[in-house]
C-alpha cells in the first residue's frame, strides 16, 4: 500500500530509512495480555505486507518472548523489507521469582539493568540470538534513567563503537522522559531518540528541550506511547495513562480533545496518531499491536484525512502541533 505510513525518512544523519509508521512489539511480548505466537507472527507479517517498514523491538518485551515471536515472523522475509531495532541496557536471567515487568507470556525470567560493556555485547548477541538473524540496524539503550552517567560514560561509547565497525547502522536511546535524552543529543553523536509519550495530544513536553535539541544536532525523534498507553485511544474513566490509572482531570482533557475531534467528524485516535509527525525532527510513530484488527486500525488512523480546521481548533485548546 501507499499513503502516510509507507513513506520514508531518513533517521539522524545515518543510512537507515524508517517508514513513517513503526510496529512497536511489547504487546507481542505479552504485555498484560497473552499472545498467542500464531498471532505475533500474523501481526508483523500484516506490518511488512502493508508496507510497513520499521519494526522495534527489546529483551524486556516479555523477557526475550517479543524478540522470538518476531525473529519467527521474520524468518525467510528478505532482509530488506525491514528496518530492526533493539535495545541493550537489560539482561534477561533465569530466576521465578522474579519481576514479570507486566509481561504474562515472560519465562521464569527477570531482566536486570546492565550498562556495562560487557552487558551491552552479551545483550545484543543474546537478541541476535532469539531474533535469528545476524544483525540488527538500530540499537536504543533501554531506560537509563537511575543509570544516566553510565550510559553516558559506559554505554554510549560500547554503542559508537559498534556503529563504527560497522555491526549496527544507527544508535539512540529510548525513554519514557526527555530529559537525559536531551543530555544524549548535546553530548553524544546519537542517531535518534526514542521517546514515549512525551510527545502527545495530552503532552507535549518533549518538545521544551528535546525536540529542538534534536532539530539543532540532526538528530531524529522517534515517537511511541502516542496514545498515552490507552487514554487516548478510548477516554473514559479507568484508562490508563502512562501505565497507571488516569487521574480524572486527564479524563477530561482527553475527553475535551475528542469531542474537538468530533466536531470535525475525526477520531480522536486519528488526532493522537497523526500529531507527531508535523515536527522535523520526527522521523516515525511506533505503535503497538496485539492483533491484526488493531494493526489494521492503526494504520486507518495514520491515513485519515484530517482537515486544517481540527489543528487549527486542538491549538487553540493548547495542543498545538509543532513545526519546529
């Protein structure tokens, strides 16, 4: 197919080429909700047949369980069909008594934070091993934020040297906040960011630091958590917002940004999955899904039609999208 999710950008000055709209595959690890494998596999097979051209995934999604199921689905898929991302800054360790993070199709695993060197080439080997494939292009360290001077210091310069030599063709980090991020893009040579729902409808702090960093170093920004895991997509009272129950005022604002939509005939879904992408520095929205209904649906919100009145409206309610 054709459209706004198929079409290319260039991330940070390196080779990589992602499509406009991502396959972000935690809830193929499980994420709250079982998957079956036949279901993964369907998932982001219906991705790259859609044209789809970006899928990103971690050893935290389902302690490695995410990173077989789409090794799996990728199996004989011509390599250039698809960009990969995975992450390093976590080791997966036997132990049952361990935090299942959220993933219910998880082993009798933990994962544990590691930003050593060593970690970092033992994660990555260990990913190409569930993946089965000899390569990845894209590798984010994973969720920093009580580890900031050691994946400075430590695993950043483990990762430029892996680009180096050639072993993966961009590198990052992912966060769920833009702080460290921004540190990342003034002090280091990233590719790009990614970064989680700090970049919505409902927040837009990303773009007070981290987004016009990025815009000043060329580096690229890579939007997930658009829809605020859940209450963006369906605002009602008991959504989740950032993974925790939504406070009520949040409830209303959601609700307040959809009945805006509404007035325009738009889904609010359509809005949220739509509004990153107006920014330069924005290469790609990832969003997750656990069955091809969902994929499906995400990838009619991308190619809504949505008129200039409904962002001209959203802005002047104070979700204003950002062209730099």
């Amino acid at each position: 197919m054709g459209g706004r999710s198929t079409e290319r950008r260039r991330l940070g000055g390196s080779a990589v080429e992602v499509t406009q709209l991502g396959l972000g595959t935690a809830p193929l690890g499980g994420l709250f909700t079982h998957v079956e494998d036949d279901v993964a596999t369907a998932v982001v097979r219906t991705a790259l047949d859609a044209g789809l051209g970006y899928v990103d995934t971690a050893p935290l999604y389902g302690h490695g369980t995410a990173e077989r199921r789409v090794g799996a689905a990728l199996a004989g898929v011509d390599r250039s069909r698809f960009v990969l991302s995975s992450k390093v800054g976590r080791l997966i360790v036997d132990n049952p008594a361990g935090n299942a993070d959220g993933y219910v199709d998880r082993e009798a695993t933990e994962a544990t934070f590691d930003y050593s060197r060593d970690g970092i080439h033992r994660s990555l080997e260990e990913s190409l091993v569930r993946l089965g494939l000899d390569s990845v292009d894209i590798l984010y360290i994973h969720d920093p934020d009580d580890h900031e001077d050691e994946a400075l210091t430590v695993a950043y310069p483990a990762l430029n040297e892996l680009r180096d030599q050639g072993v993966v063709k961009a590198i990052g980090v992912g966060m769920n906040q833009s702080r460290i991020p921004t540190r990342f893009v003034r002090e280091t040579d990233v590719n790009a960011v990614l970064l989680a729902g700090r970049y919505t409808l409902l927040d837009q702090s990303g773009n007070e630091d981290l987004l016009p960093a990025c815009l000043e170093r060329g580096a690229s920004v890579v939007i997930g958590g658009v829809y605020n895991s859940g209450l963006l997509a369906d605002p009602k009272p008991g959504a989740t917002y950032d993974y925790a129950e939504a406070p009520p005022a949040l409830v209303e604002r959601a609700q307040e940004l959809g009945e805006i939509c509404a007035s325009h005939g738009v889904p609010l879904k359509a809005a949220a999955i739509q509004f990153p992408l107006a920014h330069p520095a924005v290469a790609t929205v990832l969003t997750g899904a656990r069955s091809v209904d969902e994929l499906d649906e995400n990838i009619t919100m991308m190619e809504y039609t949505i008129p200039d009145a409904l962002w001209s409206d959203l802005a002047a309610a104070g979700a204003a999208r950002h062209a730099g």
